[in-house]
C-alpha cells in the first residue's frame, strides 16, 4: 500500500505551478522517508502519477531519466524487480518515445536477476532491450556487450542452443571490438559453448587460447588450459586430436596439472587403466559425463578409442575376442570400433572377418574418409616380399664388398660371375 506522506505529495503537486520539480523532489526524498515494505508501491504511485500529470514529452522524458535513476540507489533487488515491471509495462504504451528508459530498467532488472542467480530471467530481460532503433544510437561495443551478457547468462542454465545464437549476432562485430575484456569474454564463451556441444576439439584450442591471454590471473589460465586438457583427452581419437594433444603435452604449465598422467599417456599412445580413467572422470563436468546414443559416455568411448590405437601401437594384428577383452568389450563390438576407425581415417588397417583378426598397418591415418584402410593383401604382401628381397640382396653385396677389402686373393678365386 502506498505510504500516507506520497499519497499526500502526489496529490499537491498537480497544484504547483513546477510538477517537474514537484517530482523531482518527492523521487529524491522517496527511498529515505519510505520503509522497505512501502518503497516499491511508493516508486509505482510516483511513476503513475508522472504519467498522469500530462506534462509534455519532454518533461516526461526528463522525469523518468530521474525515476531509473532513483531506481539504481535502492538496495532491494526485489523492489528493482517489482518496480522495473510496472515501469516496463507503463513504458511500453509509448515504447518510441521511452526507449533509452526501457533499457536502463531492463539492464537494472537484469543485474538483480543475476545477483539472485536467476540467470534465465535476466537473460530474458536483456533479450527485450532494441539495439537498432533511429531513437537510440547503440555502438557496435555495446551491442557486443549486450550479445555477450545474454548468451552467458544462458550458458549458466546449460542452453546452448539460445547461447550460440546470441554469440553469432556478437560473432558479426567483434572484429570491430577492441576492449580485451570483452574479447576475452567472447572467446571463453565460444569455447563453452563448443565444449558443450562435444566439439572438444575445437573446444580444446579455444582454451588454450585463452590460457595464454595476460588480461587473466595466473590461477584462471591455469583453470583453463586444465578444461583445454579435458577437451582434448575427450575427444575422437585420430590424427588431429594427437596434434591437439601434442600441442598440450609441448606446454611447459602442463606438468603442474592434475590431468597431466592422463595427457602423457595419451600422448604417447599407452593403455589408460579403468583407475585412472575413474580418477580422470572425477574432475569432468555433468555435460561431459553425459551419455551418447549407444549408451556409452563421451569419456568411455574416447579412452576405448584410444587404447585400441595404443593396441595397433602394440600388436600387428589381433583377434576379436582378445581386443575386447583389451578394451573391455565384447568381440563384435571391439570389430565396430575398429571398422568405423578404419572407416573414417582415424585408424590404418584392415579387417579379416572369416578369421575374426585384425591387421594394424604401420603409419599414421591423414583423418581423411576411408585414407584408414589398407591396400589390398595381394599387393600389400608382393611390395612387402620386394622389399625383403631387395634388403637381402644388399646385405649380400655389403659383406661380399667387406670381403674384396680384407681377403682380396680369396675372392678373386672364388666368386662366381
């Protein structure tokens, strides 16, 4: 209910001969004079009552400047959140004339909301604030920086998909951006928001990226060349995950980290044990433990992936029945990951289905479809005779060389042309 002292001004000011300082001085007196409780309808009777008052747009305009303004010194987020409302709703009757208004309070709002951890509100809030309009000039920075504050507030609800529709609007005008807060804000939600939609290796650069940036303390570049590590160990085994990795392994900082057995191993393609994949998943976010398709984590079908390129690294060929058991699957599911593999260039082989075996091929795949599989046997084996042929022939010439130096007579005498 509105206090007694407002009602009382609000009905003597329409009798002076100045309302606008009428106003001026009740709004200035209001957030002293008022308690708690009665301040939220106090500041929407002193808004109704401008509205009212019928003074002239300019007046208007002047006065509701000085009515957000008011509304910034109160404490209360809620009473911001109450009042902002009503504001919002009275200023939407004339949303041409009260622009710059609208988005001061909708800003306002959106600073409570946030304070209050509602992120999806004020996300919304600022969703509603018009950047082109021939009333209100909006640089290119404060765009940016209105893109950027939406879309984090939306990867605080994990909503991707309204995140990355934002950052693209900001994707358009950051190159004309030269604050390095806000770059740097755009970079780090660029990666998140590749992370969560498992493009890790994308993801991993990203964070890598930023753990180099001066602009952070030396514990955030930490924190994120620690998620570029995640990232990568995360992602699809292959050539380019082993450059991503080679990358992260060469960074001097790496060796400080947790995750840093786990990226040495990976590295250098040896079997990761289940204990130390379990100690690894310990530190992974919700998103990154989330189950595929198959019903397997992301975490489950990366290290399955890469111990059976650390096998190829081991065997020249294997049975089916033995690689599962390796990689802690069965037969026939061991032969699906390695064909896909193969399949997708992430892997050089071939597969000999009658025999149930595999055959690892020497080299590494160029991550090109179908640069995995391996010529056919025929040929594959003819060049492989040639060559053992070819090394046998000159290992004879060398030692019969090594004879015509040391024992001259005995060859002369012996060697048959």
């Amino acid at each position: 209910m509105v206090s007694a002292k407002v009602t009382s001004a609000l009905s003597t000011i329409p009798d002076t001969e100045d309302q606008q300082q009428g106003y001026e001085a009740l709004l200035k007196d209001v957030r002293f004079t008022s308690s708690p409780t009665e301040l939220p309808k106090d500041l929407i009777a002193i808004l109704d009552g401008i509205f009212e008052s019928s003074l002239g747009i300019v007046a208007t305009r002047s006065l509701t400047l000085y009515f957000v303004n008011t509304l910034k010194d109160v404490d209360s987020n809620e009473t911001k959140i109450e009042v902002g409302e009503h504001a919002l709703s009275v200023f939407q009757s004339q949303a041409s004339s009260f622009e710059e208004q609208n988005a001061q309070v909708r800003e306002l709002m959106a600073t409570a909301y946030e304070a209050d951890e509602d992120f999806l509100a004020a996300a919304k809030i600022l969703a509603g604030i018009t950047l082109e309009s021939s009333q209100r000039k909006v640089t290119n920075e404060d765009k940016v920086g209105f893109w950027i504050r939406i879309t984090r507030n939306y990867l605080e609800v994990d909503d991707t998909t309204l995140a990355e529709q934002y950052l693209n609007k900001a994707k358009n005008l950051i190159y004309t951006v030269s604050d390095r807060d806000m770059n740097l804000h755009f970079s780090l939600c660029q990666a998140r928001i590749q992370d969560a939609r498992r493009n890790f290796l994308a993801a991993a650069q990203g964070y890598q990226d930023i753990s180099f940036m001066p602009v952070i303390a030396e514990e955030e570049r930490l924190h994120t060349l620690s998620m570029a590590i995640k990232c990568a160990v995360l992602a699809p085994a292959g050539p380019a995950r082993s450059r991503a990795l080679g990358r992260l392994y060469k960074d001097e900082r790496a060796s400080t980290l947790e995750e840093y057995s786990i990226l040495e191993k990976m590295f250098l393609d040896r079997l990761l044990s289940p204990v130390e994949v379990a100690k690894f998943a310990e530190g992974l976010a919700p998103h990154q433990l989330a189950k595929t398709s198959d019903g397997s984590t992301v975490l489950a079908k990366a290290v399955v992936e890469h111990n059976l390129r650390g096998a190829s690294r081991l065997y020249s060929n294997i049975g089916f029945d033995a690689l599962g058991l390796l990689l802690g699957l069965d037969g026939d599911k061991a032969e699906e990951t390695t064909a896909r593999m193969i399949e997708q260039g992430r892997l050089v082989g071939r597969i000999d289905q009658i025999e149930r075996f595999i055959w690892f091929e020497g080299g590494e795949a160029t991550g090109e479809k179908g640069s995995g599989r391996s010529e056919g046997v025929v040929g594959r084996e003819l060049k492989r005779w040639d060559s053992n042929v070819q090394g046998l022939a000159e290992e004879v010439e060398k030692v019969t060389s090594e004879l015509q130096l040391v024992y001259p007579d005995f060859v002369a005498k012996n060697l048959i042309v």
